[in-house]
C-alpha cells in the first residue's frame, strides 16, 4: 500500500499534527511518553470533527491532551507506523 501525503493543518512541534490524507481522511498524530518517547495517530472520527469544526483550534489541543496524558486509551484507534 502506497503512503499517501500529509498535508498539514495546524502543528505544534514536539506535541502534534493535525493533518489530512490525499483522500481528505483527518489524522491527529501525538508525541507521548516522558523517558520513551511515542506517537499515538488517530483517525478522527465524524463526531470529533464536528467538535473541530465548532471549536477550531482549541478542540485539537484539547484532544492532544487527553491522547498524551492517556495513550492506552487510544491504542484500538492507533494507526501509526511505529
């Protein structure tokens, strides 16, 4: 399977991206762990990108906070590579 491009929404460096696929599929990848450092990716869901589109910049922060302060809570919904 071919890797598709990122095209990058909002970014904060050593935290997140917040991104789009070519497909327009939204990712919110999370840099995790405190020793060991991780990413979480997740696919967002439509529920979750309502709240982006209400919210704007303010969910997506809110949401790398709760992906990073509780990665096991996300792992089904994982889809990075490392």
């Amino acid at each position: 399977m071919k890797a598709t491009a990122r095209h990058i929404i909002l970014e904060k460096p050593f935290s997140f991206q917040f991104f789009t696929d070519d497909i327009g599929a939204h990712f919110l990848e999370v840099l995790c762990g405190t020793i060991g450092i991780f990413s979480v990716c997740i696919l967002l869901t439509e529920e979750e990108l309502s709240y982006y589109r209400e919210f704007g910049e303010y969910y997506i922060e809110k949401l790398t906070l709760d992906i990073a302060h509780s990665p096991d809570s996300f792992a089904r919904r994982n889809v990075s590579q490392t």
